[in-house]
C-alpha cells in the first residue's frame, strides 16, 4: 500500500501536465537524471550496501537514480525520435543516440554495479529507435 499510494498521486499529478510542455523538457530532464546518476560519487550521499553504491539518501527515503534514468531515457528519446521522423533510419542518426545510450549505460554499470539496469536501458533504447 505504501508504494501504490504515492504512484497514484504521482500519475494523478502527471496527467495534468501538458504533452508540449514534456516534450520540450525532455533534454533537460535528462541531463538532471544523469547528473544525480553521477551524484552517487560525492562522498556522504550515497549509500553502499552490499558492495554496491546505488542509492542516494535523501533523510526519509533512499533514491535510485537508475530509476529515474528509466523514465527520463525514455521520454528523450520518445521526444528524439518525433522530431528525426523520416532521418532516423540514417547511419549517423543511429550512432549518435546509440553513443548517448551506450554512455548512460555505461554510467550506470560501472559506477553502480549495476549491470541489469545497463541492460535494461540499452534494451529500451533499441527498442525505441529501432
């Protein structure tokens, strides 16, 4: 009960957004859900349990920060491919986010020991593109 109340609220807040107004921040929800992956590396905000960093304290609650970067990933490049269309079925489109994707991914499994999310992402991040 206590994590479906919070994801009700959450989805109840978020449908009232407008589309628009997601697709423009997209980048910049991004770039923040990468920039608090890599906060796990100041010392005294994450917390390491059982030889792995990947939670960051946040007093009542630990964070995930992979987590966020599920969401935000997907978002972008929903919003990544809208805009090509028709360009991104080109080579150089292709490695350009597949290089974004691989180092996201790669942030997430070396600095985290997190392999599975790793995984996880470059899986989503085909999936869209292709």
């Amino acid at each position: 009960m206590f994590g479906v109340l919070p994801g009700m609220t959450v989805f109840t807040i978020i449908q009232f957004i407008p589309y628009n107004w997601i697709k423009r921040s997209s980048f910049v929800v991004f770039i923040s859900a990468v920039a608090l992956n890599l906060a796990i590396l100041v010392p005294g905000l994450a917390i390491t349990q059982k030889g792995a960093t990947r939670w960051i304290d946040l007093g009542i609650i630990t964070l995930q920060p992979s987590e966020v970067m599920k969401l935000a990933l997907v978002v972008y490049l929903a919003m990544v491919v809208s805009k090509l269309r028709n360009d991104i079925n080109k080579v150089s489109s292709i490695l350009a986010y597949g290089a974004i994707v691989g180092v996201v991914a790669g942030i997430v499994g070396v600095l985290q020991s997190n392999l599975s999310t790793a995984l996880l992402l470059v899986a989503l991040s085909g999936s869209i593109l292709y």
